[in-house]
C-alpha cells in the first residue's frame, strides 16, 4: 500500500510542539516541574501548557482490550 505523502499526520501545537493527529482522539502538553522516584517506576507532576479533543470517538481502555481486542488462547485438545 503507497501512502499519500501529501497526507498530513502531524500538526503544530499553539507552544510550538508536534502532536500526531491519525489514530489520536485527543493530545495533553504539559511541563515536568518534578519527578518522584517511586522505586519501581516514576510519577511525573506536570503543569498543562496546552490540550485539544481531536476526535469523540473513545480511547481503547485496557478492560476493552483485553475482552475484544487481544487473541484468545487456542483451547488445548487432550
């Protein structure tokens, strides 16, 4: 399959950073002002620069994943 190149799937945010617009319901830009080491991962506080709703259509969560999206196991014949 050739893709269009004149297709565009990026856009400028209004503080200047690149978002991906194709598969995206929606984009959040924001400012680390601190990290906490959690020792086993780390939480990120941020102050929000800049949002946008892209499209209605909801996010796949992980529930809806994994009950119609991820392959079922094959069922083992004895």
């Amino acid at each position: 399959m050739r893709r269009d190149k004149r297709v565009t799937v990026c856009k400028r945010s209004a503080n200047g950073l690149y978002y991906v617009t194709a598969g995206t319901n929606g984009y959040i830009s924001a400012v680390i002002e601190q990290s906490v080491d959690l020792g086993s991962h780390m939480m990120f506080i941020a102050a929000v620069e800049d949002m946008e709703v892209l499209s209605d259509v909801p996010s796949v969560t992980y529930a809806y994943y994994q009950s119609d999206i991820k392959p079922k196991p094959e069922k083992v014949i004895q």
